[in-house]
C-alpha cells in the first residue's frame, strides 16, 4: 500500500478527484481520522473532514502512485 496527502476544498475538488480517481485500475481509499471511504464515491467522500488533510491509500505499483500523484497535483500536500 502506497500513500500520500492531499486537500480538497470545494465541491468541485471533490468531483475532480473522483473522475480521475475512477479511471484508474487499482483501489484507492480516502481516510481521515475516522473514516475509511473508497475513492469513487463521490457521495460517501462528503463523510470526511475537509479541514485537515486527507490520507489517500492506494494499492498500485510506485510507477502509478507517482501517474496518480501528477494527476492529483492541485490537491497533493507538498
């Protein structure tokens, strides 16, 4: 398992995520302190807190995590 950081700020961020999160062939789950969510479910993300940032776990090789971080770029904690 596989892990980085990122923020989501807007409705738009969150539906952002979610289309380019689907698209990829591996699982992917969003954590916050208290909540494990997959992250193709746009409506179950609105579950998380958005005021600190959120842990995404992805089952994948380095060579998509980095694909995905570079997709994701906007939202990934630097």
């Amino acid at each position: 398992m596989l892990e980085f950081e990122m923020r989501l700020g807007s409705v738009q961020d969150v539906q952002d995520f979610v289309d380019i999160a689907s698209t990829r062939p591996f699982a992917i789950t969003v954590r916050d302190e208290r909540n494990k969510i997959s992250a193709d479910s746009f409506m179950e993300l609105f579950c998380l807190d958005f005021t600190r940032p959120l842990r995404v776990v992805c089952d994948c090789s380095e060579e998509e995590l980095n694909r995905l971080r570079w997709d994701l770029d906007r939202f990934v904690v630097k």
